[in-house]
C-alpha cells in the first residue's frame, strides 16, 4: 500500500488597523471634517474613533464623528485653537471620547445637531468623566453656541452623555463657562453635568467679557444650571 502525504500550507493574513493618530488641520479658510485634504498626519485620512485631533481653522463636521482614544479622564481627544471653529452640522452626531479643550476657539451646534460625552469604553466607565474646558482657566475668546437665534429654525440641539455600561456624565470645565461668550437656544441637556458639576455655570467674576443667553433650555437627569456673580455684567446675562 503506497503512503501519500499531503503538505497542507496555511497562509494567515495579519490586518493592522492605524489607530492613534494624531490629526491636525491644515491650510487656511473653511473646510468640511469629511475632507482629507484638510488634514495632516491622518495617515491620508480623516480623524477618526481612536484618533485625536487639532483644529486652528473653520472645519464643519458634515457627517456623524467619533474622535478620541477613549483613556482616562484628563485625556484629550480635540483641541480647537484660535483661529478654529468646529460647527457641528444640522442632522448630524459629534461624539467625544476625551477631552474637547478649548484655545480661544469656538463651538458652534447648529439647530438639529447633537454632542455626545462617550467613556463607555474607558477601563473604568462609571467614574471617567470628559470635559469641554478651556486651555487656560481665564481665556476670555472661547465661544460656545447652540441652536438658532433668529427662531427661523426651531430644531432643537442636542447635548447628552451616553449611559452604557453605566458611564459617567460628560460635563463642562468646573461646570460651565468662565469668560466665554454663550449663545444657547432651542437645547436639551440630557446626563450632562452631576450633583457637583452643573450642566451649565454662567459666571462672571472675574471677567467683565462674559456673554451668557439661554432660551428654552431644558436639563435632564442633571443638575440644572447656576448663576454666578452676574451683577459686574448684568447686561449680557440674557435668560
């Protein structure tokens, strides 16, 4: 009886995944997120979940992102520096899974569109919260803006934390705003701030440059909002 042996080869295909990036704009003007050329050191791409980024122009996000590496709090997923502006376009998601620092540049949420606080897969979700602050305490050129003014579009702007796996509530740096210029309409604040951090501080009191008006703002499942020595400034203190 011949003995026949067969050589069976296994060919195994390893699929690396560049994870990590750390993204930044570049050129000058306004652009759109989806955009490649407007990024740099994105491996030829656009930043992505896992990914960080830098943004010193107009960049609006004109489709659902998720940025950040999803590590301890303090980690930062977005920096926006002066001249930077992110305008979350209307009908679409921008979820953070880090920090969003603030370097005298600004926010924009247009009427329809929705910010997401994401540490559902930080290593330890329930007390990993992220924050919107501002690269130094006393910056007085930050903006953050939501919804539209005018009453021409009603949509109302979203500005929520996920609750999987039981994760922490996002929040703004010490609760809210210190010399920023806030313009809030039309918003719903669902999970976003806790029992120590409000959703939104309007406080002044130490700069005569803050401008704080919300209209038809709603806060659910958090602490509400408080005002801080508004007398320096009542005339930008709009509720």
């Amino acid at each position: 009886m011949g003995l026949t042996i067969k050589l069976v080869l296994c060919f195994v295909v390893y699929v690396s995944y560049a994870y990590g990036l750390a993204c930044a704009t570049t050129g000058v003007g306004a652009g759109n997120w989806s955009d490649t050329a407007v990024w740099t050191s994105c491996g030829g791409g656009i930043p992505g979940n896992g990914d960080t980024a830098t943004i010193t122009r107009a960049i609006t996000v004109d489709q659902n992102v998720i940025i950040g590496t999803s590590d301890v709090a303090t980690t930062v997923a977005l920096t926006i520096t002066s001249p930077g502006t992110l305008t979350v376009a209307s009908g679409f998601t921008f979820t953070f899974r880090g920090d969003i620092v603030q370097n005298n540049g600004s926010i924009n949420m247009q009427a329809g569109s929705t910010l997401n606080h994401d540490s559902s897969l930080a290593v330890s979700p329930s007390t990993t919260s992220y924050v919107i602050r501002p690269s130094n305490f006393y910056q007085t050129n930050n903006q953050f803006n939501a919804g539209d003014g005018t009453g021409v579009n009603t949509n109302r702007v979203t500005v929520r934390s996920e609750n999987a796996s039981s994760a922490a509530n996002g929040r703004f740096s010490l609760g809210g705003f210190l010399g920023y210029t806030t313009n809030i309409y039309r918003t719903d604040f669902i999970r976003f701030g806790d029992v120590s951090n409000r959703g939104v501080i309007c406080s002044n009191a130490t700069s005569a440059n803050l401008v704080c008006r919300l209209e038809d703002v709603t806060f659910t499942d958090t602490a509400g909002m408080s005002i801080t020595n508004p007398a320096t400034n009542t005339n930008n203190l709009i509720i």
